[in-house]
C-alpha cells in the first residue's frame, strides 16, 4: 500500500478566478486554504474564498507579491503550510520555486523541478522530443548564438521560419521572419522582449509552418510512473499568438490521429517522468501531419472544456498525486462526452484594435444553468487595474454536440451584462457566429484573414443604440434652443424641457 502525505493547510500563490478554483477543490477535499492579500487589490474578490489571509499589503514592492518566492516560503513556514498550489503565470513554471519548496518540506503542486526546467528551456524540451522521436519541425538544435547564426541557419532550413525565446511562452519573444533582409531586426528584438520578460535573451529556430491548428493533449501522471491523457483541445483562435477560445474535443482529429498524438504527448511526458497536469502542444497542418511544439508544466488556463468533457477534476488530482497517491484513473476509464468551449473574456475594447480597458467594473452579471459554467474573479465594483492579467472571467458552455455548444455560447454571451469597462464579449459573439468557425473550418489566422470585423452587435442593440442617439440629439437641440430664448420679451420656454436637460 502506497503511503501518502498529509495536506491539511494550501497556500495559493495566485489569485482572480484560478485561486477561487482551487479554493473549491480544496474545501471539497477537506483542506484549509490560504491566499494572499496584495496592497494592489486588497479588497479582491478571490479573498472571501479563502479561509485564511497572509497580508502582504504591508512592505516592499520591489518584488511583485506573487513573485517574490521567498516571501511566499517564509510565511507558508510561519503558518505550518503542508503544500503550495502556484495555479498558472507567477511562480508555476519556475523550477526554483518547486526546488526551494521541496528544500523546505513543503509540497509544491506540480511537477518535479526537474521536469519544470528540461520542459521550460524550449532547446532541451526540443533535443528530448528528437530522442524520443517525436514529430518535431526542422530547426535549431540549441540556442542561436547571434543574428548571423541564424541567418545561416535560415537559409539552409529554407523560409518562412520563426525565432522563439527559449525561456519563454505565451507569444513573448517571438518573431516570424520571411526573408533574409529581416532576420537582424526580428532577431534583436526578439531577443530583448525575451531578456525583458524571462531574464534569458537565448532564442530558437524553427520551420514556420503557415496557417496551422494549434492542439494541445491533457495529460496527466502520478508519482508511481502511470501517465494518462485525457483528450485534446484546439486553440487555434487566438490573437497574437494569445489563446481567447478554446474547445474541447477539436474537430479537426478523428480517432486514429488522436490516438497517433496522444500517444506522442505520452511519450515526451514520461521522458522527463512527469507528474501531476500537464499540457502537450502540437502544430497540425492541412495534410494531418503534426509536429510537437512545447509542453506546458502546470493547470492551463482552458481546463475547465477538458473537465466538462471527461467529468474528471483537475486540481483534485493535482493535489492528490502531490499527496503522493496512485492514479486509479486508466486509459480506459476516459470517455470524451459532448462538446464544451471556453471564451476568455478580457477587459480589452475590440472596435478599438483590442485596447486595454481600465477602470471600475460598475455591474457585472452571468447566467445560470445547465451547460453553463462561469469562472470569474470580479464582481460590482472591482477595479480592474494595469497590475495583472487582463481577463475577467472564463465563459464555459456545454452541449451533446459542437453546434449546440455553439448556441449555448451565444445564449450565454448575450445574457452576460459586463457594464463600466469594454470586454470582449462583441468579439466572441462575432467569432460564434461566423459561418466558418461554425464549420469548423479554421486555422490560427482566422481572426487576422477571415474576422473581417472583430464585433458583432445584436440587432436591437443597434435599434437601442440609435434611439438613444436620437433622443439624445432632440434633447441637444432643445437645450440649444433654450439657450437662446429672449427672456425681456416674455418669450420663455418651459422649465421642465430646461430641467430636464440638465439633469
């Protein structure tokens, strides 16, 4: 019998919609929860799901709160804390965070830092793909040491290629270069975006392929050496390099390609031994060839399609294989029900070129039922500030099949009433109502070459819109005319139009 740890008291050093996530999950399974109250949002919402605070609103900002590593041990110390659950962004990909929680005896929810770091550092993640053989695209087999190596290295893999950080993710550090007069610029710059976000400037080439889907396999290992998947996800719709929709399962694999990636997205797992949720992200082009691109070590922001499909809880399992017990979930066990999608609702303005949309969340509703999942750290009156990420909830729908997930997203996007701050609920009614996407027939340049505009308004929001134009056009004029009156000879319009103007 396999002998577990005890986990009577989590630290989650995150915050907004994941920390209440895994609030949930660790109050069902009986652990106390600890979260941290920052000087930025002391009043944030994801507090009220803790049942313990650690104030960090007093003290040095050198260090971003949920950055600071050291901080976070010292008080998980202070406090007794059995294990830490670092959720995605921050400190979930750092392999010294995991070394330094494992230094102290205290859980870290996640991978080994071993893993961490050889899945990290996208030249190694690469060099153990190629001696797994898993389907990689032609590029670099360590860093590029300067801007003329890999101008010579370009011109022998043939263009388009594509420069990546080798620390990096996420979009940052990337450039796509298609010819050899912009190899130098992409480079240096590309270089310094990743220095500034990833404090390493080492960069990576690879064959770019053009207009591919992005899919990406859950996976998920125990301690013990059993390693699962649980289907995959298509990410293709997203904006500079950016993921905003995700859905579970893609519509682009049959069973026996999916079968065909899963078993490569196991094989590059168990190369590294990993455990815990993981992520395994694969390139697929228009002929069904597919090539592996990156392994992400941590919960990904879009598992909730996975877990509406399959019925499995993620941070459930997180936690219990941190625990140290055996995963009793077999291949077998994993059946992919219905379809499920995921919109990231950003506080972003799409009629104004995706500009980011500060301020005060004035009023803040969703809807409720079946099909119908909401991930959301705001609420009435929360201030969305520069300080983090900008996406205010996950939208989840449910249905027996694509096209009803489809509906029920729209359903539940035009019942959401976000007032104070633009979002992007326009752009994702627009993108649910394209007749491609709704075929399924797209790529990762579907918002650049087939959005033609990134917004849609209902029809009576535009009738409403156009009456309150004009009765606010008649009461202008009569405003204006007011002004105007000659009072002396007995000429006065009435005070009520006055009064009423100017309330």
């Amino acid at each position: 019998m396999v002998k577990t740890k005890t986990i009577k008291k989590l630290l989650i050093a995150n915050r907004g919609e994941i920390a209440i996530r895994i609030a949930r999950s660790a109050s069902a399974m009986g652990i106390e929860s600890y979260m941290i109250k920052t000087s930025k949002e002391p009043d944030a919402h994801y507090l009220k799901y803790a049942d313990h605070l650690i104030d960090f609103s007093e003290g040095d900002d050198e260090i971003p709160d949920f950055l600071d590593m050291e901080k976070i041990i010292e008080h998980a110390l202070k406090y007794q804390i059995d294990a830490i659950h670092p959720g995605y962004g921050f400190l979930a990909e750092n392999p010294l965070f995991a070394h330094r929680c494992e230094d102290e005896g205290i859980l870290f929810i996640g991978p080994s830092p071993d893993a961490i770091y050889k899945m990290g550092n996208k030249t190694i993640a690469r060099q153990l793909a190629r001696k797994a053989e898993v389907p990689l695209l032609e590029g670099s087999k360590g860093t590029l040491r300067s801007a003329s190596h890999a101008l010579s290295l370009a011109e022998k893999i043939g263009y388009p290629v594509i420069l990546k950080a080798a620390a990096g993710g996420g979009g940052r550090g990337m450039r796509i270069v298609n010819g050899p007069e912009e190899m130098e610029r992409n480079f240096n710059t590309a270089s310094a975006e990743a220095e500034k976000a990833f404090n390493d400037p080492s960069m990576f080439m690879e064959q770019y392929v053009r207009n591919p889907r992005h899919i990406e396999f859950q996976i998920l290992g125990d301690t013990h050496g059993n390693i699962i998947h649980l289907g995959e996800r298509e990410c293709s719709i997203q904006r500079k390099h950016q993921k905003l929709i995700e859905e579970a399962p893609s519509v682009a694999l049959d069973e026996k390609l999916r079968e065909q990636m899963a078993a490569e997205a196991i094989k590059i797992a168990a190369s590294v031994k990993y455990y815990s949720a993981g992520t395994v992200e694969f390139l697929l082009d228009d002929l069904g060839n597919f090539y592996f691109m990156e392994m992400n070590t941590r919960i990904q922001v879009e598992h909730p399609v996975t877990e509406m499909i399959t019925g499995v809880d993620l941070i459930e399992w997180q936690i219990r294989i941190a625990r140290g017990e055996t995963l009793t979930l077999k291949q077998k066990d994993i059946q992919l029900k219905g379809w499920a999608i995921e919109c990231r609702i950003n506080a972003e303005d799409p009629q104004g070129h995706f500009s980011p949309s500060l301020g005060t969340v004035k009023k803040i509703r969703f809807p409720e039922g079946e099909g119908i999942r909401i991930e959301s750290g705001v609420v009435d009156g929360s201030v969305v500030t520069p300080y983090y990420d900008s996406m205010l909830a996950k939208l989840i729908s449910y249905g027996e099949d694509r096209t009803k997930a489809i509906d029920k997203m729209l359903e539940v996007l035009n019942e959401t009433q976000l007032m104070g701050i633009k979002t992007l609920v326009p752009f994702h009614k627009a993108v649910m109502h394209h007749p491609e996407f709704r075929k399924g027939v797209f790529t990762t340049s579907f918002i650049q070459e087939e959005l033609k505009q990134p917004w849609y308004a209902e029809p009576e929001e535009k009738l409403f819109a156009a009456f309150l134009a004009t009765i606010d056009y008649q009461q202008e004029k009569m405003y204006q005319q007011s002004l105007s009156v000659d009072y002396t000879k007995g000429k006065q319009l009435s005070p009520w139009v006055i009064n009423k103007r100017l309330k």
